[in-house]
C-alpha cells in the first residue's frame, strides 16, 4: 500500500517553488517516539556502506545528502542553522498537518535510494524504506500520511538536484598535482594506487564558511632522507615498540572500506547511540545527525584540499629509503599524508556532538562492524569519557598504524576544530 503511495508521490511531486515562511512544526506524539526509527534507517545506511564497499569520501557525501534532506523535512523555517548553510534549496510550502518525522524519514529514504552508487542496493533499500514509513506512520490519518510522504519526496527532489550541480562528476576529471623531489608524496604498498579523490576539495560544502580552514606548510628539514626533521623516526620508533593496547586501537579505528561504515559512518552511529540513550526527540536527533554529517562532509573536503596542495609523502616511503623491508601496522591509503584525515573529522564530529549532548559517557562496540567482522579484524569494545576523548584516540590511531607522522595529526586535530566552529 505505502509503496504504492511513495510510487503516486514520485508522479506528482511538484515543482520546487519559493517558500519564505513555512510553518514551525510542533513534534507529534508520533515524533516523540520515532528517534528509534530514525536510528534503524540512518545504522542500515552505514550497514550499506560498508557491504558495498563505498570509499570514505563518497560515503561522507552520502550520509551528509541523507541527513540534510532529513534535515530540511524536518526544521523549523527559523532554524538557526539554515543562517550558517549555503545554496539551502527553495523549499516546498509546508501544511501544520504534516508529521515532520514521517517526512524526514520520506525525504531521507528517497534521497539514499536515489543517490546510492551501487545500483543494486537500490531495490532493496527501497523495500526497507517503505516498511520504515509504514511503521513511522501508524498513527496518521491516510491524508496527512500521504501528504507528510510528499513533501518528504518533494523535499528529496531538491537535494536530489543539489547533487547534480555539488561538482562531484566535475571532481572525478581532476588529476594530483604533478610535483616531485623529497617529501612529496609518491603511490605506496601494497597496491601502488594512483591518488584518490585529489578534485574532492572542489566540491561545494554544505556550510557558508568551512573552505576559509586552512594550515600552514608542515615541518621541512632539508634533508632528502629525513625530510620532515626526524618526525618518520618516531613513527618507526612507535611501530617497533607497539604494545597489544595500541594495536588494538589501530585495528578499532582503522574504519577502512569494506570494514565498516567508514569514518563518517563511525562516528554517525555513535551519534545516533548518543541520542537514542539520552531519549533524544526524533526531529532534535535528526538536527544533531545533519548538523555533524554535513560538518564531517565539508571536513573531509577541506583535508583533502590541504592534502593535494602540500602533497606530503607517507612515513612508509621515507622510512624504506633506509630499511626497504620497513612496513605499518595498517595498511597505507592511497593520498598524501599531510594532514590526517582521521584527526580532523574525527574532532569536527566531537565538537559538533559535544555542543548537542554534552561530556557523555559511552561504550563503543566497534560500530559498523558485524559480531563476526568484529572477531575476525580482533576489535573489542572500547569505552571514553567523552566525544572528544574518543576524537583524541582516532587520531593517534593512526600515528599506532604507521601511516602519519605526529605532525599530520596535530594539525589534523587544527583544522577539524577549525572546520566545526565554522558552522555555529
């Protein structure tokens, strides 16, 4: 019956027309209860991600399109942080009898079914939404569940459209500088991969102000074989002495794609643990969960742009120039190291999560990863004290990995600070 809805909504969307002042929507008894919904959809996304394999940046555009659309379903007009957002779409006009929940979840759905890479997840992702909708939907009438379901769809449409001009097929056709000589950054094992993503920086951002975060040039020596003064020594140093702890807490953040959700999924779904545990109004959790995925979308862009403009090399390739059998912990990925990409979406999600749910305590299980994924990659829970602690050990994880130099993760940490004050 709702796919049938959802199927007549998609004929008769309407054209996205101005609206300067929608209503302010009063969360339904229905909303109040719904946070676990929102909680299901958004953890089956991260489940998606890492099944098919969806890189961390394109995963960070998804959650992100996903949640704005969420989002904007769900706001108030007077919402504070659409005074923050760029290139927000002219929105639908809103009836008081639409349940915002049901159309965020509406919204939402469509857009992941729309936007998803991997065709066939698609069919399969729509037969979920439609049993997601029919549950969020128990208690309205058959008019108002129609009408909160089209102007989700309606809502979709305009970010569906916002995909299309965001530049991310434009990024696809650029190449990494072609820059050589010590310290700059050259393919590594174990698959000698040409760079990744070097156009991601060229994306629009979903926040006005996020692309002003930049950093200033890393540490340089001058020497050919330590080029970043002894900074790949310590990695080597750290590498030697791992103990099983720190091992441990690589192999927990690694968030590598296929493993898990990837980073952005991580830290999605412990916003969602966040809000669920501390009872969170659904519509509260989706502005929580928006406000942090476009944040982390727009950090990912800025880290990669200041990736591809220093171009800094890995501490495998300075450290075989002097032992060619040397090897990290992790796996290298495929683009500079300079700075680490870990570090500053990681803090950019703290902060953002902070300012919602204050110092919480919590256990992570190693989310995005299944009991059996868990047992095979050897990742036990882990818990902190705060967001902001667990941002502290996602970071070092990767100097524990041997795929950062110690500078790359301070600075890291930097510009992820930078990028979230940016969308207060």
């Amino acid at each position: 019956m709702l796919k049938k809805l959802i199927s007549v909504c998609l004929l008769l969307s309407p054209v996205v027309v101005a609206s300067p002042a929608h209503a302010s929507l009063q969360p339904r008894a229905s909303s109040l209860a719904s946070n676990g919904l929102v909680a299901e959809f958004l953890s089956e996304l991260t489940v998606r991600v890492s099944r098919d394999r969806v890189a961390p940046t394109k995963a960070s555009r998804l959650y992100a399109n996903v949640a704005y659309a969420m989002f904007l379903a769900s706001a108030p007009s007077d919402d504070l942080l659409f005074e923050k957002l760029g290139n927000v779409p002219e929105l639908p006009a809103r009836a008081e009898s639409i349940d915002p929940v049901v159309a965020a979840l509406a919204a939402g759905t469509s857009v992941a079914r729309n936007i998803f890479l991997v065709a066939a997840a698609r069919t399969t992702f729509g037969e979920f939404r439609d049993r997601i909708l029919r549950s969020a939907a128990t208690s309205l009438s058959a008019v108002d569940e129609y009408e909160s379901v089209r102007y989700g769809i309606s809502i979709a449409d305009a970010v569906v459209a916002r995909t299309k001009t965001d530049g991310f097929e434009e990024s696809k056709k650029i190449m990494a500088p072609d820059v050589k000589g010590p310290g700059i950054w050259v393919p590594t094992q174990p698959g000698y991969q040409p760079a990744i993503d070097p156009g991601w920086a060229t994306l629009t951002t979903f926040f006005n102000d996020t692309k002003k975060c930049t950093l200033p040039d890393p540490p340089t020596s001058g020497n050919s074989s330590s080029p970043f003064q002894g900074a790949a020594e310590e990695v080597a140093t750290v590498a030697k002495n791992l103990t099983e702890e720190q091992k441990s807490i690589a192999r927990f953040w690694d968030d590598s794609r296929g493993r898990t959700g990837t980073p952005a999924g991580h830290w999605l779904e412990i916003a969602l643990a966040a809000g669920i545990e501390k009872n969170t109004d659904a519509v509260k959790l989706i502005r929580a969960v928006a406000h942090m995925s476009m944040a982390v979308s727009d950090s990912f862009m800025v880290n990669f742009g200041e990736k591809y403009k220093h171009m800094v090399e890995r501490p495998i390739t300075v450290l075989q120039r002097s032992d060619a059998q040397w090897s990290s912990y992790l796996p290298t990925p495929a683009f500079p190291e300079y700075p680490s990409g870990h570090s500053t979406i990681s803090k950019t999600a703290a902060v953002v999560l902070t300012s919602y749910f204050g110092e919480w305590k919590f256990t992570d299980p190693g989310y995005g990863l299944t009991q059996e994924s868990r047992s095979k990659f050897e990742v036990t829970p882990r818990t902190f004290n705060s967001f902001d602690e667990a941002a502290k050990e996602a970071s070092i994880s990767r100097l524990y990995g041997g795929i950062h130099f110690t500078f790359g993760l301070t600075s890291g940490v930097t510009l992820g600070a930078c990028v979230a004050s940016k969308t207060f």
